[in-house]
C-alpha cells in the first residue's frame, strides 16, 4: 500500500459494525467513563485529532493524552449520545453525530450538538475532526 491519506486508495475495509463499535463502545464509552487508557486505545501513535470550529490542533498521542486530562479534570460529568452514524469502509471513514451534555467543575449542564469525522488506519483512529456546536473544550493540556 502506497503511504496512507484521509479516504485514500488501498484502505482496508472493516465490517460497518467495527466502525459504530470503535465510536460508540471503545471511544466514547471511555471519554463518558473517564478511562483514559480505553480512548487512548483507540488512537495510532501518530494519530491528529483537530477540533475544526477552533482549529485547535493535538498531534501525536501524547497532546490528545494532555488534552483529555484536562478535559477530564475541568468536567465532573460527560455524555455522548443520540448518534447517527455513517460510515464509509471504502475509505475506512465514519462520520458521528451526536449530543453531548457536559457538567463543568461547579456550573451548569452544557449541551452541544457536535459531529466527528474519523478516518482509521490499522483499525485505529489516525484522523479525527471534531465539530462542536459551541466554545471549544477540547483545548490543548499541560503535556
């Protein structure tokens, strides 16, 4: 296979099931439990997760580890749910639409309306663009 790109020739195709499984059961699961090592699970070590509305950047494991650490420690409750899923395994591609409602530290329920596309490579995450519905809280961590 030639070097990889987003929705490129020569993608490995997985069932669909994986896709909605990986998003919903492996990552999202662990972003609502707070199980760091579970999201991280999901992701190559070279993976660039981009939240798109801001054009925040986190590249390589290590800055996504960061950022959720802090995502983690500024919110005392997360959800995702209500999803609409299409995936694409000609081009190992699922794009995610969901409502999140996020508590921070001592404030009131936030809601969003967010979609996520995400592009795997070797049955992980190596692309994810985030769309949120309003401020950014996906921001950079201490690394």
């Amino acid at each position: 296979m030639d070097a990889w790109q987003e929705g490129g020739p020569g993608q490995a195709p997985l069932p669909y099931p994986f896709y909605v499984d990986i998003v919903t059961k492996r990552y999202f699961d662990g972003v609502d439990n707070k199980r760091l090592d579970q999201v991280l699970d999901c992701f190559t070590p070279d993976a660039v997760l981009t939240e798109v509305t801001s054009n925040t950047v986190h590249e390589g494991r290590e800055a996504i580890r960061a950022m959720f650490e802090k995502l983690f420690a500024d919110f005392s409750q997360i959800w995702h749910g209500n999803f609409v899923h299409t995936a694409d395994p000609a081009t190992n591609a699922i794009c995610s639409q969901f409502t999140v409602l996020i508590t921070p530290n001592g404030g009131d329920q936030l809601r969003y309306e967010n979609c996520n596309r995400f592009y795997l490579k070797d049955r992980l995450f190596h692309r994810v663009y985030v769309y949120m519905s309003g401020d950014n809280l996906l921001k950079k961590g201490e690394a």
